[in-house]
C-alpha cells in the first residue's frame, strides 16, 4: 500500500475475497469507499486466461483487466510477470 494505491495478491480468488472483504470493512469503518471503476483485476500464471466467477464489491463486479498500473510501473497478464517500465524512464528524461 502506497498513499491511495493498494496492490493484493492472492493465490486463490477466495483468498483474493477475503481480503476485499476485509478491506472494504476497514474503510467502511474509516468513512471510505474502494473505487471499483478504477479497480481491475489481473491474473498471471498458467491458468491466466481461464474463465473466473466474477468478484463483487459492494455489489460491483471487478473488472478483469489485460494490464494495469501501481505506482508507474505497468504490470501485464500472461504465464509470467511482465513488467513495463519504459513511461516510468520516459517521464525521467
């Protein structure tokens, strides 16, 4: 978690729920709300592309994205990690 980015991993999407679940709790508790339309959700690993139950939060679904951005650095879906940090090194020169 970096200012108002928040990045979780999980192994598993029950795993990955729980975790919304708690932290939805926790800013409901602090008077805040998870913006789903900025939200995604990405998978990486052999089953990348296989078909998932969709994640509710707060009644929305999470959208599953392709690629996605945390803190500058693109991270795309695929069998491996795939970094991208070529708008990080183009916004330093």
């Amino acid at each position: 978690m970096y200012a108002d980015e928040l990045l979780l991993i999980s192994i598993t999407l029950q795993d990955l729920r729980n975790m919304l679940d708690i932290v939805y709790a926790e800013l409901s508790w602090l008077d805040m709300v998870l913006n789903v339309k900025k939200s995604g959700l990405l998978r990486i690993g052999p089953r990348f592309n296989a078909d998932l139950s969709p994640v509710l939060i707060n009644g929305s679904t999470l959208p599953v994205v392709d690629r996605m951005s945390y803190l500058r650095v693109e991270i795309g879906a695929g069998k491996s990690l795939k970094l991208c940090m070529y708008t990080r090194r183009m916004k330093f020169f």
